[in-house]
C-alpha cells in the first residue's frame, strides 16, 4: 500500500505541468479511466535489463491499472520491421537510436507526439533532446517522432585520480589547458594519451567518437546534423577543420603511449589500462562511460580515478554533449498508450533504473540523489545542466557510410591512406 501511495505522489507531481486535469491522458489514467487496459511495448532490453525495465513500470501499472505488456528481442531492428511492415506494430517502441525511427516516421507509421501529448511533456527536455526526437514526415513536414527515455555519455577523459593529483596536474576548463596538460606530461617524460582503436570488424569506431566531439565543438549543431544527414560531405571545410584538432594529438608518437602506429592494433578495451600501472605509462583516455567495465578491479571512482568533458575549442559552440540513449516512439493512439508515453517523459519512470545503476536519465525533472555511485551522479548531473547535446553521428549513418568511417580513419590513423583519400572514400560511400 505504501508503494502504490509513493508512486501516486510520484505521478501526482507530473500533473502540475498539464493545460488541464481533462486534457492530460495521465492523470485520466490515475483516475483509473483506463484501469484493466493492455499497452504493448517492445525493443532491445532482453535478460536483466528487460527484468529492470518491467521493474520501472509497476509503480505506473499499480496507480493507473493499465498494465504494459514488454517484449524484448536481441534482433529488435529486423523484428520491428516485420511488425510494422506487417501490420502488426506494438503501442510502443524503444529504438537504441534514432535512424531507424526516422525510417518509419517519414513512412508515416508513428505518431506525432505534438498531436498525442499535452505540449507541456516538453518542459521535461532541453530543447536538442527535441530536436533529436524530431524527424520528418510522409509529406517533409517535421513530426516529433519520439521522446528520450534514457541516456548514456560518450567522449569524456579519464585519467588516474591519485597519480595525477600527485604530479600537480590540473583539470584543463579550455582546449589550450589541455594541449599545456599535455605538453608538461611530455616534459615529465611520459605519453600523455592512451589511445586503442582496435574492435575486430568494428576496428576504427573509437576515431569516429573523437571526430564527432571536435565536431561539436568546431562547428554549429545545425552543421553536425547536415553531416549526419549526408547534406555536409566529408569533404567539407568544417569536417576537415574538426579532423585536425584530433589528429593533430594522435600523429605526434610523443602523444600517445606505444605511438601513432600502435592505435590501430590496441584494443579499445584495453588503451586505459596503462593509466593504473604504477607509475602510469600514459595519463588520459578518451572514452564513453562503459570503459569503466575495462579497468581494473578494485579501483574506486572519485578516489582512484576521476574525467573530465573535453574542454571548448571555440567558445562559441561550447562543450556539447556527445550521447547515445533510447527513444520511444508510439505507433498506436489510444488513450492509455498516451498516458504511458507521458509517463515516460519523466524521470520518475526510470527512477528504479536509475538506483539500480548504469542508466542516466534525459529529462530535466531528474533528482540527482537518485544516482547511487560517484560515476552516475557526476555524468547524471553534467546531463541536467547541459546547455546542448547530440546524439552519435555514425549510429544515424547509413550502414555502409558507417563502416566506411571505421575503415577509412583507421587507414587514416595508420598511415596508408590520405586525408584526401579518405574523404573521398566516405563521401562516395553515401551512394551506397
């Protein structure tokens, strides 16, 4: 009973953003409007995250009766097209990333959620989260195809807390700290980065991350998703111009542990694990939050190691996030599926998620005591104040554009190929 109160209260708060009681398919569904309906939902969680993805959703099937019926699968992106082009789509879908969605929203399979949802579901988002959600539709016209229920950081630098400390080493807040960072751990003696690149056929996808953050922050947001659409070729002044900030640290063999030609053969797991070597072979990787799986045993976040965002080149375009994360789209409009999908603006629907660990929250409504480790609180909080975001460029890419990339950078990185000769490559993959 005491649960099913807290999870009243919980949905309760998510009221005080509504035009009106009437107009808000939430609290209709609160009143029990919809109590003993079925919302159906499928995507990518299968085994635990499935099992913790149903565990977010009780305290909204308790207060409302609606019960959401989840179906995973390990192929999601070939099922999902069977469902829908068959005729046969869930209520709700969640897609790991936006490419695909657009596929079926300009198809005209989903659901505006600008028609749907009551406007103020919005408040719940910094406006690039809607931006990200926004595709175009059957005719050109731009729909809001989903909303982001979950998120994950990519492209912050980790470094060995107790050791970096110890050699009076400051956090860089600007790109020429970094570059003095890095210039007096070659002073010292040492390899400032770790870099790995390698991943089997997906060898190269690391190069991809540190080109889309020095996208971010050399050029607008506008140009970053005329790049993922294909409309900025790689040829591009602006491409080019990102490209040499980060190639101009990986080709200097005093930058990186092992040199410019060991990148393309180190495992991308295993690059950091020179940082904890005592003393460290080299003091900074760059890298998504996950690496931490990667480190080794025993080491305790805030104490042992620490990151930091990749600091502005140009204060222009500021620090963007770079970021992955989950969005659900609707595909069936009834009043119950509306209420869930409002529901799942807020944070409160992945609050258990988001205690469990490893899941960080989207929307802006997020209490940051309910990140339970250092980790997770830190990246939780740079989300809720970030001021701009997007999403992994080459995920929405094209799948022969994608691995293009991968290839070409890599070659790149190697040295068999040229710029020149890279560009072209990638931007003659987009007829593909």
């Amino acid at each position: 009973m005491k649960r099913i109160t807290c999870a009243l209260a919980a949905l309760a708060a998510l009221t005080l953003f509504a035009v009106s009681v009437s107009a808000d398919p939430l609290s209709d569904a609160m009143a029990g409007k919809y109590k003993g309906t079925t919302v159906t939902m499928t995507g990518p969680f299968v085994d635990n995250d499935a099992v913790k993805f149903n565990d977010s959703v009780k305290d909204f099937e308790a207060a409302t009766g609606i019960n959401i019926v989840y179906e995973g699968s390990k192929e999601f992106e070939a099922s999902i097209t069977v469902r829908v082009d068959g005729g046969n789509a869930p209520d709700i879908a969640d897609f790991p990333q936006p490419g695909l969605l657009a596929g079926f929203a300009k198809k005209g399979k989903v659901i505006d959620l600008n028609k749907a949802l009551p406007a103020s579901y919005k408040k719940n988002y910094i406006q690039s989260w809607l931006d990200m959600g926004t595709k175009p539709g059957p005719d050109g016209k731009p729909i809001m195809a989903g909303l982001w229920a979950r998120a994950n950081v990519k492209g912050i630098v980790w470094y060995n807390k107790k050791a970096f400390d110890k050699a009076g080493y400051k956090v860089p807040s600007t790109w020429a700290e970094l570059i003095a960072l890095q210039n007096q751990i070659k002073k010292d003696g040492d390899a400032p980065w770790a870099i790995g690149i390698e991943s089997g056929a997906a060898t190269g996808w690391p190069a991809t991350d540190w080109l889309k953050q020095t996208m971010l922050r050399t050029t607008s947001l506008e140009n970053y998703d005329k790049w993922v659409a294909g409309t900025l070729k790689a040829s591009s002044p602006e491409i080019k111009k990102a490209m040499k900030y980060w190639t101009d640290i990986w080709f200097d063999d005093q930058n990186v542990y092992g040199g410019r030609k060991s990148i393309a053969t180190t495992g991308f797991g295993d690059a950091a694990k020179v940082l904890f070597e005592d003393p460290p072979k080299a003091w900074l990787h760059d890298q998504g939050n996950f690496i931490t799986s990667f480190f080794p045993n025993g080491l305790k976040a805030g104490e042992d190691y620490d990151f930091f965002s990749l600091p502005a080149i140009d204060t222009k375009y500021g620090t963007p996030l770079l970021v992955a994360g989950d969005i659900y789209a609707m595909f069936n409009d009834r009043p119950e599926v509306r209420a869930a999908m409002q529901y799942f603006s807020s944070a409160v629907s992945i609050k258990s998620w988001i205690q469990s660990g490893g899941v960080l929250a989207p929307q802006k409504d997020v209490d940051t005591s309910w990140y339970t480790n250092y980790v997770d609180k830190k990246l939780g909080t740079m989300l809720k104040d970030a001021k701009a975001l997007r999403f992994d460029a080459t995920d929405q890419m094209p799948g022969p554009v994608t691995s293009t990339y991968w290839h070409e950078l890599t070659s790149y990185v190697s040295g068999s190929h040229t710029l020149d000769q890279v560009v072209a490559a990638i931007d003659a993959s987009w007829a593909k």
